[in-house]
C-alpha cells in the first residue's frame, strides 16, 4: 500500500522532499476532483492525504465518498476544520471517542 497526496504546490512539496512517490499538484478545484477520482480507483493507494480546505472545495458527493472512504483511507490536514476531522476519523477507525 502506498501513500498519495493531493493538493497545491505549498501543500504537496514537504510529501515530496520526504520521498513520497505518489504526488499529484493540482492548481484547482476542477484538477483536484478529477485527481482524487482516480486516485480513489487506484488499489495500490492505501492513505490519501489531502488539505482540509481542498476537501471542502469539492462536490458534496465525492466529499461524501472521501469521508466514507475504508481503502483508501482518506487523512485531511489543515485548515479550520482538521481537528475535528481527525477526531472523527478516529472514533470511526477504533469505535470509541478518545477525547471523551
């Protein structure tokens, strides 16, 4: 299983100097979307790490299936709402709330 990201320049070059191989810039919402398609379709990609900003800037359907997503299993970094994101990203992964 591999590790892919998505997003801006500023966002994806830190994955990439860390050796990532699965990299993909976009430069707008209509890139992102047609990316993160595909990418979803890719078996070998087990995490998908995107910005919180650019998950919110996509179509509610694919929003849906991002969140609903097992494999690969979508991670969301940054942004206003990222906190609470994990949070839920966990109580669904282990099935309990650690915060609590």
């Amino acid at each position: 299983m591999e590790l892919a990201v998505i997003g801006k320049s500023e966002f994806v070059t830190g994955f990439r100097l860390a050796g990532v191989r699965k990299v993909y810039e976009t430069t707008d919402t209509a890139a992102t979307e047609s990316v993160v398609k595909s990418v979803l379709e890719d078996k070998s990609v087990g995490i998908l790490v995107m910005h919180n900003d650019d998950i919110g800037n996509l179509p509610e359907i694919l929003r849906k299936n991002l969140n609903e997503s097992v494999q690969p299993t979508v991670v969301a970094l940054g942004g206003s709402g990222s906190g609470s994101n994990l949070r839920d990203k966990i109580k669904q992964a282990v099935g309990v709330d650690l915060w609590k």
